[in-house]
C-alpha cells in the first residue's frame, strides 16, 4: 500500500478492535512527533439545544416527505 486511500480502504476491512490498536499507534506516532492535539471545542447548552432542536425537525421532515 503506498497511498492514504489505499490504507483506508484497507482499514475498512480490520475488525473494529485492530481499528482500534491502528488508531493508539497513530496517535502515539504523532504525538512522538511533536503533533498537537487539537484543543476540545466548547459548545454552549444553548447551541447544543438549537442542533438537537433542528435535528428533530429534519427527522420529522423526512418521515413526512418534506425537504429541509
């Protein structure tokens, strides 16, 4: 394998615990590299309800047959 589209298909194949072990290796590997992690993202509870609220929505949209 000699791409990065070549290893995630092949990823796809591996039983979710060797997904698993692949991704600890990664992120060890990264992290011996000096990448840093991404910092968490916060979110307010009143953007977490408008999601959820909007979620619901497109939910009942979609089980009437209606575009959103």
């Amino acid at each position: 394998m000699s791409t990065v589209a070549e290893i995630e298909d092949a990823t796809e194949l591996l039983p979710r615990k060797e997904q698993e072990e692949l991704f600890f290796f990664l992120v060890k590997k990264l992290r011996a590299d000096g990448a840093k992690m991404p910092e968490t993202k916060l979110y307010s509870s009143d953007q977490v309800e408008a999601w959820v609220a909007q979620d619901e929505a497109d939910m009942q949209a979609f089980r009437e047959g209606r575009e959103t």
